[in-house]
C-alpha cells in the first residue's frame, strides 16, 4: 500500500475508505447521523460533513444511552511540541459531544509516551510541554466539574497496576505487528499501549460500576483501542466505543498529516496572527491557476486547495457560507489569495480568543487535574 | 550447561564457581573480609562462611564509606505466596548490615512481578500476600526510622518515571537475553526489569544527590542488577554495589533452590513447631547411613546433609557449635536423627520469635511505608 497509519507514522496519501476496511471500522452513515441528531437537535459539521468519518459501536452507545445508561468521553494528549491546528479538532469535536450528552471527559495527558518513542526528546522537555499543552485543552472551554486530567506519570499509583492487568494479556508479537515495534524497540516503548487503554476503563474501576466510554480520536490512534477492545471484556468491562476524524492536511498539501516537526506544515495555537498571516500566505497550497487571467477563466479546484479544506475542516462551521466560497472559487469568482485572506481572518479571530483563554487556563490547571483520594 | 540460573528459574545442581565467571561477578576472599571487618569488628556468620560468597564493587563502596560518603541498602520481595526461610537469608544478613553501618533500607515489594510471570496469580492474591510478607520483613527487626517500603504498584507516582527513564535504554532484544524472554512473554514481564532498578537510584533522585547503593541479593536476582549498573552511569547515577548469597537447599535437598510451590521442599514462617518438626523428621535429605550400626562406624555426610546445612547457612551463628556438630556427626558419633532435632529445637525457637514479632508488625506497616510529599 501507498500510505502508512499507525499511531507513530502517518505518511502519504491516506485512502480513508481503505483504511475503514483495513482496520474494521464501520463508516459514518446517514442512519448513524439520524440517530445522533435525535438527541443533539443539531449536527457538529463535523459529523455533518464526515470529517469523523468512522465509528465503533456507535449504536450499541446509544441504545445504552437511551437506557439511561450514561457514557464518559475519553481524550488525550502526548506531550512533546507545541499544540498545532490538527490537534485541535477531535478536541473542539469532544467538548461538542460533551456538552451535548452532559458527558464526564476523561483527559489522558500520557507524558511517557513520546518520551519512549522519541530518541531526542528529555524528560525535561515532556515536562514542559505538558504544562503548554494542559493550557491548550482548558482553552477548548470544557466543563471544569466534568472534566479529569490523568498524567501518566503523575497518576501511576492509580494507573500503573490497571495497565499490568492489561499488560499481562498482550504478548510482545501482538504489539510488535499492531505498531510495527521490533527486537531493538526500547521496552517501556512495547509496554505503553498498556497505559493508553487504563483510561478506557479506570472510571470504572474508581466508580465501581461498568460505565460505557466513548473515544473521539483521530484514526491514527485506533491500533490501540483495538486492543483496548479487544482485552476489556476479558476484564469484565465494556468494550470502548469510539469515533474517528481525518487528519487535518499539513499546510503544504503534502501527504501525511499536519505535523509540527516541519515548520512550514504546521500552524500552532500560541502563533502570533502576522505569522499565521505569512505563514498562509507563502506556504497554504493552492487549488488556483498559475495566473488570475487563467484563474478567472478555467476557476480553482477546491477540493486540493488547502485554505478551502481548512475552512471546511475546521475553521468554517456555516454550511452555506462555505458552500458560496466553494462555488465561489471553483467558478473562479474568487482569487486564492482572497480565499487565504478569508482563512486567516477566520484562524486569526480563533487564535485571538484561544489564546486569551489560554492565559486564564494557567490559573485553572489544579482544578482540572484529577485527585484521587486513594490510601498511600 | 546443567543448572540454570535466572530470576525466575533456578534448577539443577548450582554450580557457584561457575557462576562467578558467567556473570562476571567477583568471589569474596580473606582481603575483603579483612576490609570489611575493620568496620564491624565481627564478620557474620554468613561472610565468614562464604554463604554470602560473591560480589560486585565493595571496594569502591567502601573507598566511598571511608570517605564519609554513606550508602544505603536496597533489598526486596516480590509477593506471590508466603515467605520461607530461604528468604530469610539477605534479610537477616542485611539487617547486620544496617546495624553495623547505620544505613537506610530502602525494602521494594514489586507487586507486579509474580503477577505478571505467574499466569494463575490474582491482582487480589498478590495484594493479601503483600500483607503477609510485610509482616515477615518487619519481624526481622530492621529499623523503623532507617527503613522505607517502597510498593510498585501503590508508589508508582514515584517509580513509573524513572522506571521509563531506565526503559528507553533497554530494548527487546537485551532482555530477551538476559532474561530467557520471547515474543510471547506479555508486555508487562518484559518492562518489568526497568521497575526493580528504580530502587538503586530513587534515593538519589528524592534526595537530589548521588548516594552509593549496596544490594545484597540471591544469586539468581543478579541479570537484573547487571542491566542496572550498565544504564545507572549513563543517567549520571553511581553504578550500585552488590553482594550474592547462595540458595538456600531445598529441605529434600533436591537440586534448584527452596521453593514454596513444593510442599515438602520448604518451610514457612508461619508454620506451626509441629508441622516443622513433622516435615525434618520425614523430608530433611540425611547425609547418615542407612542403619544406626552402619552410621556408628562410618559416620555421616555433613557436605550432603540438609539439616547440616541449614544450620551451617542459617540456623547456628556460632562456629564452635557447629564445627562440634560437624565432626560429632562425620565420626558417628551424632545420628541423623538427633542432629535433625537439633535443627528442629533451632528453628522452633527462632520462629516463634519471629511469630511474635509478625503479630506486633500488624500495627507497624503504615510506619514503615514511604511517605512521598510530591505534589498531585
């Protein structure tokens, strides 16, 4: 195959419908989307316009539901850089879904996680980018009293032994064809996806009750709620339901995902607005004509053209206003350089207010973070 | 090879000189026993008998004694059923070396371990079995204000860290080795290494300075401290020191090491003086002859002789006693069965001490458990 997704590699073109088969996901439908709107009157555009695209157990979750039966949402965050516009959307996607289903969110910030994978990457480092990024998922606007953020390392002495529970259940040659890992691969690195399946049923464990989970995430991640789901009801827990999102393409239009190792993939949340400026208007691939003559007369391709994507993606949540800029561009009626000019305003107006929440959230981390009240 | 020897298997007839040379570690001779004799006055039994036979860097820990440079003691117990005399051995030998060199203890209960290794092994029996062998390492007496439990599982916030620290540096493929490993061990037993080194420099890490560490461990534990002392430096941290006592022969003195998992192999210390009595008598391998008269002329085995050797590795400290014992029995002088009583009056009388102090150590567990005021 052309394209790689595993939870450490994403590279060229991904064929999402191929990926649905592969890994035996089901696809988001019109049946699926009925459903959801039953309860939320309204459809997140993202589910409107299959950005999540693919599901498990979507339905078994809402016959729970309907029960009476409560889900708690299930997120995370590995740190290990600054948080770019890509990470953004399964985030903005949960606290949807949280305020629609009045849903507890358990936010997983794994800060071993990167470290193992990472040659270069210090604890030190881990240490401070999970501080920044804690800000980032507080400026997404959760519910604080609904909310727990779990740290790894900080939480071990509730976490470590539920993932030897789960750990004594995988062998080294499940992990080693699930994740591409090999005999050279560092052992906590082998042992880690243990760790990442606790949250998918720690509140159970606290609560003393099987509560349904719901994991937003985006697919890359599935390799691990495979095997979370796999070993879960030999535990007596529920299998997690969960719902998957594209990657949000890299700035330059190249195969992958977005990704803040190269500087001009990727825009990040504490970008100054002239740089995300610059940065759109050198780098954002174009769907246009090499000149406005040719542009006004053939028009542009939206559907490559990168500022249009983003828009559609995540910037742009008014159907109607994205379809005129669709038919817009593609008649060319609008120039690429105005259809940047339309992202940056939109990126920019976000920015502004994630960033004014951000400084607020440095006073709010204690609150977010989960105490566990648990003998020592 | 006909023995083997790692943490988690030992059978056939050991061969300890052999040993010395696979693992690289140093035999203990007159020089260092004169060493370290100049700090305690009196060298216990177990060095002067060789019964703590070989080690790893004492010269340099004593250098760093001499330098005023304190070390501290780091031992353990993995919980998986009741502890046995066998065990008794580094405890007590490592309570003499607190005693004498008023150093603090730093006693893991990796409460994983055997639940990772021992498929039929609960979460719930590992737990009660925590209890119980607390109650045994408390009964040897060490210093309460000088010792501190460390649980894997409960001080993880603590330990899972730096545990992953010392993963990144160890891949598949060292363990595997060294640990007689495969690609169908579960993922927990193959991370598990990077958890029994944390003890060697967690103090050094706490206390933010690098403190010398001393183990002294059964023989088989050494695979372990081997990969501890090659990563230790390359963190910054002194390569700990370490000194290795032979098995404790099983009572039929079969080959391998006393092992809980046959009954008539071992003795516990919960057991009643009965049920010590009654498994002497009937199972302690006897170096005498088949009959009294046989015995009278030729005399008996002392080297082979089960209840000789527990009392020359264990049960009597004093090296006149059991030189009489020795030649009483090799001339005929001593049948099997009275030197089996005599063992049998030692052990009784040396367990129902032990069983009053395990009661009192039921209110003693808090104190002893490492209190961490790291932030939440």
């Amino acid at each position: 195959m052309n394209f790689t997704v595993t939870p450490w590699d994403v590279k060229g073109e991904v064929d999402y419908d191929r990926l649905i088969k592969e890994f035996g996901v089901e696809k988001i439908n019109d049946e699926i989307l009925t459903r959801i709107k039953k309860h939320t009157k309204d459809l997140h555009f993202m589910l409107r316009r299959k950005v999540f695209f693919a599901h498990r157990d979507l339905n078994w979750l809402l016959n729970e539901y309907e029960k009476g039966n409560k889900f708690y949402l299930y997120s995370g965050r590995a740190p290990s850089g600054n948080v770019h516009l890509g990470h953004l959307m399964p985030w903005l996607f949960t606290k949807w879904l949280q305020d629609q289903f009045d849903a507890e969110l358990w936010f997983q910030f794994p800060d071993e996680e990167k470290f193992l994978f990472k040659q270069e990457l210090t604890s030190e480092d881990t240490e401070k980018y999970l501080h920044e990024n804690m800000l980032d998922v507080i400026a997404i606007g959760f519910d604080q009293k609904k909310t727990k953020f779990l740290v790894d390392t900080k939480h071990a002495d509730l976490m470590y032994k539920e993932a030897c529970k789960i750990a004594k259940k995988i062998t080294f040659s499940m992990v080693k064809s699930s994740f591409g890992l090999n005999e050279q691969t560092n052992i906590g690195a082998i042992f880690y996806t243990s760790m990442q399946t606790v949250p998918a049923f720690l509140p159970s464990v606290i609560k003393n009750k099987n509560i349904p989970c719901l994991i937003p995430h985006a697919i890359d991640q599935d390799p691990h709620f495979r095997i979370t789901r796999d070993i879960l009801p030999k535990l007596g827990y529920y299998k997690p339901a969960s719902i998957q999102c594209m990657f949000l393409p890299s700035l330059t239009g190249s195969s992958g995902k977005m990704s803040s190792s190269e500087e001009s993939s990727a825009l990040h949340t504490i970008d100054p607005p002239e740089v995300v400026a610059k940065k759109i208007r050198k780098y954002a691939f174009s769907g246009g004509q090499a000149t406005v003559e040719e542009h006004r007369k053939k028009g542009g391709n939206p559907e490559i053209d990168i500022s249009y994507q983003w828009l559609r993606m995540l910037f742009e949540p008014d159907d109607k206003k994205l379809e005129k800029i669709y038919y817009d561009y593609k008649s060319g009626k609008l120039l690429t350089g105005e259809l940047k000019e339309i992202l940056i305003e939109k990126i920019n107006s976000f920015l502004k207010e994630h960033q004014r929440k951000r400084e607020l959230a440095k006073k709010q981390i204690d609150k977010f973070i989960y105490k566990n009240n648990m003998m020592k």
